[in-house]
C-alpha cells in the first residue's frame, strides 16, 4: 500500500468499479479487495457510489452512466469461467451500446478490465495481487485527470 501511495496521487484521482450485468449497471460501495485498495489508498469514489451504504450494492440504469465517470474506471471480468476482458466488454454494451463513448475514463484508454477472482476476493493475497496491479496500471502511463 505505501508504495501504491507513494507513486500516485490517489487523493487526486476519481475511481469508479462498474459491471454491465442484465442490461443495468452495477456498482458497490466497495468492491472486495479492488474497492478497499482503492478506498485505503486515498482514491475518490463518485458521489453515487459514495452514497451506497457501505457493504451495498445497486443495480443502476444505464441513463446515469455520466454520473459514474471517473479520471480511472475499473470493470471485472470471470476467469475462472474463462471468461475475457472482451466478455466484460459485451455487458456494458448490452447496458449501453455506445458506453465507452460517454466515459471520459474510456475515451482517454483509462478504462482497465480485470480479472474478478482477484479483485473481488478478499485475502491477503487478493490484496497484495491488487496492489501490484493498481502500481503497474497507474504507474506505466502519465495519468489522464478530467480536470486537467
């Protein structure tokens, strides 16, 4: 965690986890190692998903997507299912079809797709294979900020 917080500026950046699922999108408060990395570390969540008690859950209409635009989105995909990040992909499309156009995190490549069974499990290894992700995303590229 220190060294995620020391090489980026996570009080300075938006984060969001969304998931197309059944034609809406679905967020949480937090989203199991992803979400409390991202929490502990400082990132800013949305107001929307701020406002979901912690430990909840929504199931939102794709009409608010804008309102879960962040500077990074992160969305999961089934490994264990063999599953993709194409398979993620097709989900948000069946949400909305031209969702990566109304992101600002999608159009400026800052929409990553991990696999769930990391980043939804919660151990100390989830944690840890977190972490490093999170460095190795947010540290290989200059990070892209809306309000610049």
């Amino acid at each position: 965690m220190a060294q995620l917080q020391r090489l980026v500026n996570a009080p300075g950046i938006t984060v969001s986890v969304m998931e197309g699922s059944g034609g809406a999108i679905s967020v949480q408060h937090s989203y199991g190692s992803l979400g409390k990395v991202l929490r502990d570390a400082g990132f800013r969540f949305p107001a929307l998903i701020d406002a979901i008690p912690e430990g909840g859950e929504q199931e939102l209409s794709a009409e608010l997507l804008p309102d879960l635009d962040a500077d990074v989105i992160f969305d999961t995909f089934r490994g264990d299912r063999g599953e993709t990040p194409a398979d993620a992909d097709e989900r948000m499309q069946e949400a909305l079809p031209d969702y990566c156009a109304q992101l600002w995190a999608c159009r400026n490549e800052q929409y990553f797709r991990l696999p769930r069974d990391e980043a939804y499990a919660i151990s100390y290894q989830s944690l840890s294979s977190i972490t490093t992700m999170l460095v190795a995303l947010m540290n290989s590229q200059t990070l892209l900020t809306r309000d610049q």
